[in-house]
C-alpha cells in the first residue's frame, strides 16, 4: 500500500524529527552515568568504535527498509517475507510497553514544572512536622530532595507488595502529558512534523545555557576532571581554597574490561531507538530519492556528540553539587570543633583540619572521643561517587544541584522543560511506531479517522499508565524499564539484520539502494551488516541472558522511609511472573507470525488442492 504523500516536507524536516526521536533522556541521564563508571577517557573509545561498527550501520539498514517499503514495521518486514511479519508485531509491542509507562517521565516533569515557580523551591528545604516543632523525621534522615522525591512525588510504598492507591496528583499529570501528545499526533504521524522543530532544538538551546551558567559555577572543575578520568585511577581535585594540579593522565586501563564495551554498545543501540519500528515509520513517509546514507551518519553523530555535550553539562553542575555539599560538610566540622573546644574564630580552616584534629585528638583524648560520632568525614571525592543514573539523575541531582543556584526558579524552569521536549520527542516517535502500522491497515484506516486511531492508542495508554501512579508504581516502572525490551529489541535487530543479508538478499537491496540514492553501496555498510553487526548483537544476547541466569533471584531497590535510603529487596513470584510475560510477549511475536503464516499457506494449498 503505497503512501498518499510522503510526510516530511523536506529533508531536514526528517532529519530533524529522527534527532527528536533518538536524542532523549538516555543521552541526559544514561550516558553521564557510564562515563562515570569507566571515566570518560576510557570509555569514549569503545563508545566511538561500537557507533561506527553498530550504530551507523543498523540505523541505516533500518532507515533504508522504511523508505524502501513505504510501509510500518508489520508492512514491510512482511514485504521482505510473510514470514517475518512477527517481527513488526513484535516491534509494535514493545513501542506499546515503552508508551506505557515512558509517559509517566514528562508526568514527573510536569510535576516538578509546576513546583518550580514557588520561592523557596519546595524541595530546597525538609518541611515543618504536625506539631510545627521540627523537621519531618524522614526528611532528617535523608536529604530535602530525596524526601521530596520519594515522599512528596512518588509517595512511595516500602515494598511492591504494598501496592497502595493512584496518586492523584500524578494521575492528572500523567492525563496531561499524554493530552499533550495526542494533541501533537491529532492527525496521525502527519502532525509530527511541525512539532519536531521544536522538540529537537529547544533542548540544545537550554543545555547551551546550563553549559554557560555550568561552567562558571565553583567546583565545576572538579566535576569535569572526575568525569574523564578512568574510575579506580588516582587523581587530583581542587578544594575551596587549593588550584587543581594537572593530573588528568588518562590510562586505557578499561579498554580490557569488558564490561566496557558491553556498556558502549548497549549505550549506542538504545539510545538511537534501534528496533522499537519508530525509525521505520519515520522513515516510510520519505521520498523515495531521500538519501537516507547521509542522514543516517548525520543523525548517529549528532546522537553521540549530544551525549558528549549533556555529560559536561550534567558532570559540571555534578561538581558543583558535591564541592557544595563537601566544603558545607568542613563548615560544619570546623564549627562543632570551635564550639566544643572554645577554640579562637579563625584558627580552625579546611587547611589544617586533619592536623588540628590530630592535635586535638592527642591533648583531649576524652573530650575528642565524645565527640567523634558527631565529627563527619568529608571527602569529595566520596560525593562525587555518589553518582546515579536515572531518574535519581534527572529528579535528584539536578534538583538538589538547581537549589543551590542563584535564580533557582529560572533555572529549574529551564531544566524541566528541557526534559520535557526530551521526553515529547521520545514519545512522538513511541506512538508513531504504533500509529503507522494502524493506519496502513485497511480494515482499520477505512473505518476510522485518524484521529480516532491516535485518539484510542493515547486513552489505553494513558489508562493502563495509572499504574505507576500508584504508592508502589515506581517499583512497576523500574520493572518495564529493565525488562520490557532489552532481550527483546536484541532479538528484533538480529532478526532484521539477517532477514535483509540473507532473506531479501544483501545483492537485492544493494540495488534498491543504488536505484533510491543513486550510488552503488560502499563496501563498509555491506561488511557491517552481512558480518559484524550480527557478531556484535548475538555476543550482546548472550552477555544478557548470562548475566540474567548468574544473577540468580531477581532484585529491586525499595525505599525505607524509617532509614531514608533505599534497600535491596528480592522481587515476589507474580513480579517475576510478570517480568516473564513482558520478554515472552514482544520475543514470541517473531516465532509465532512465522509458524501463523506457515499454517495459513498450508490451509490455503490444502484447499486449493481439495477443489482441484
């Protein structure tokens, strides 16, 4: 079936909402992460090498099925082969579990949003208890944005059993966010093409402004050199009152770990999209003329150079955080140590603390011994360790960092919607992957108006969305956001790969593509995708599944509000029951379509002979 009109109304245009789509919260808040696990000397290498071996090359080969079969991803993979039809299902999805719960992010966003315009921040401080006597005691035992976070936010139950009731608040604001994006795709994936300029340029523009106000903020030095430093090396940091020597000697030392480039090609492939069928559908609505090579170089660059740029943001206001909260932590040695003993204004400074605690230690033994359960120790090297990906990223260190800043309100407006634009562009594509495949359907687009197609997906979404606004709905997210597509968007891909290589024929789609860009296909894409690509991907299914088994019981992080931290709980049978079906329901589509297909071709001759 072919298209009526091609969507995009240029090039860029296409471009544009393919950077919306790939470029998201991942770039923000999962990358910083991993550059601080293996410091980014040591971990941008592999990351460059899997872009180039994985990255450019399945988003090209994904691209180029779109534009090639004018179809969604049930469409055209079925195209290729009816067989393999199972495979857009199983694409469809695992889009549907994404919007799901992916959502309930702007949801969060909003919330902040609106909190964001009262002075003081409501979590720049622990609020009054009942009797107006105090702090409340959770709060004491945390920190302001952690309470506001978990209590506050999420009203988190202590466990997933305790399931609890729908926040209200969250639910309004979950109705918002996907009232937002209906309002974007009304008229099915045609009315994404105004909006990507928008979702795509705005979040550049306020991370060129948090890099400026980043980067004259104190202690941002501190941040960036922790950032490409390989973890486990030893290093210099600056404090208040000390230059930072240059000891930034980056030694390859995570190149041999493993785990590193396993982290760099999963990092490559999610944070592009790969496998969802949103790029499919993106690309389906192209000319047939687009030369989708050259977008497909330029969005995987601009991917990973946005990455680059969000982790000096994110790491120099990181810097910032944790050199605040260490020279806060001396303050309030210094000043313990003055009151207890009598000591002169002046005498007691960051410089010569350890040796004034000596001191003191050796002339009032007892005194000293007293006090010491009081007496913190301060080390920023140990703030900065304190790093965390996720939403503890994007909700708490940015929110505990933003209400240290001068204008705090300005820049948390800022922040959130940035977030926002991040997550609607994210989302423009989730739904599209859904969308495209609805509407190419004939029994449902002659029957139903576009905007009641997208009018139904948005309200199931939306309602079965309620479920992470429950007490116990953060648990719930973390499960999909674990398990709702990795095994599965790996098998997909694989499946792709090899469908286009060796069922289509790599000879027969080097043709379509030379008749589509008008030149014969370079030797690089066609190595890529016939050998290593599929190495890669298989060695990646592997690492998962091993990793899954040797884990043994399943955990998951609960959060103890007698404690105010978070603990490690073990998952019960429904949740991995659960678990089980999310994996199984998106990978059996694949195996199911061919043997669904196989059957109905059998029936069909049976009966063709039976009349003959």
């Amino acid at each position: 079936m072919e298209k009526s009109r091609p969507l995009w109304d240029n090039p860029v245009q296409f471009v544009f909402a393919c950077i919306s789509y790939a470029v998201g919260l991942g770039n923000v808040w999962r990358f910083p992460y991993l550059c601080q696990m293996y410091g980014g000397g040591g971990f941008l290498i592999p990351y460059f090498i899997m872009l180039i071996v994985e990255g450019m090359p399945l988003l090209y080969l994904e691209l180029a099925v779109g534009q090639r079969m004018r179809q969604g991803s049930i469409g055209a993979w079925k195209i290729i082969s009816p067989y393999l039809c199972g495979v857009g299902v199983a694409s469809v999805v695992v889009s549907f579990f994404l919007s799901m719960y992916y959502n309930v992010i702007n949801a969060w966003a909003f919330w902040y949003l609106f909190h964001s315009f009262q002075d003081p921040l409501p979590w720049a401080t622990c609020p009054l208890n009942s009797n107006r006597t105090g702090y409340e005691e959770e709060c004491e035992k945390t920190s302001s944005t952690q309470y506001f976070w978990y209590r506050q936010t999420l009203n988190i139950s202590p466990s997933l059993e305790v399931s609890g009731a729908v926040q209200w608040e969250q639910a309004l604001c979950l109705t918002l966010a996907w009232l937002v994006v209906y309002l974007c795709i009304l008229r099915g994936t045609e009315s994404t093409g105004k909006v990507v300029y928008v979702t795509a340029s705005l979040p550049y523009c306020v991370l060129i402004i948090y890099l400026i106000r980043g980067l004259t903020l104190h202690g941002a030095v501190n941040g960036l050199i922790y950032m490409f430093t390989p973890k486990g090396q030893c290093w210099a940091l600056s404090a208040a009152s000390q230059p930072c020597p240059p000891c930034l000697v980056l030694q390859l030392e995570q190149l041999s770990n493993p785990k590193t480039w396993i982290s760099a090609a999963t990092q490559i492939f999610f944070s592009l999209g790969l496998g969802f069928g949103s790029l499919i559908a993106f690309a389906s609505y192209n000319e047939p003329s687009n030369n989708c090579e050259r977008h497909a170089i330029i969005v995987s660059l601009i991917n990973s150079a946005t990455s680059i740029f969000a982790s000096i943001v994110t790491f120099s206001i990181y810097g910032f955080k944790a050199t605040f909260n260490y020279e806060s932590c001396i303050n309030k040695v210094i000043l313990l140590l003055l009151n207890a003993f009598d000591l002169e204004e002046g005498s007691l400074t960051a410089d010569n603390l350890n040796e004034m605690k000596d001191y003191l230690m050796a002339t009032h033994p007892q005194e000293y011994a007293q006090l010491l359960p009081q007496l913190k120790n301060c080390s920023l090297e140990a703030e900065l360790d304190t790093a965390v990906q996720g939403t503890g990223l994007a909700f708490i260190v940015y929110s505990e960092a933003i209400k240290n800043m001068e204008v705090s309100q300005l820049y948390s407006v800022l922040y959130f919607v940035m977030l926002l634009m991040l997550g609607i562009g994210s989302m423009l594509g989730n739904t599209a992957a859904i969308l495209t495949p609805l509407t190419d359907s004939k029994v449902i687009a002659t029957r139903f108006p576009k905007e009641v197609i997208s009018g139904v997906v948005c309200f199931i979404n939306c309602i079965i969305g309620l479920i992470f606004t429950m007490e116990a709905g953060n648990y719930w997210f973390d499960i999909f956001n674990d398990y709702a597509a990795t095994l599965s968007l790996l098998l997909i891909v694989l499946v792709e790969t090899i469908a286009v290589c060796y069922i289509y024929g790599l000879r027969r789609f080097e043709k379509d593509l030379h008749m589509m860009i008008g030149r014969k296909l370079n030797w690089y894409w066609k190595v890529m995708w016939a050998f290593a690509s599929p190495l890669l991907i298989i060695s990646l299914f592997i690492f998962y599944l091993t990793d899954y088994i040797l884990t043994g019981t399943l955990q998951y992080q609960a959060w103890d509000a007698t404690q105010g931290q978070l603990v490690t709980k073990d998952y019960p049978g429904y949740a991995l029951a659960v678990i089980g079906l999310l994996v199984a329901s998106s990978t059996m589509c694949i195996p199911l379509g061919a043997l669904v297909t196989f059957v109905q071709k059998r029936l069909k001759r049976e009966r063709v002979s039976t009349v003959a």
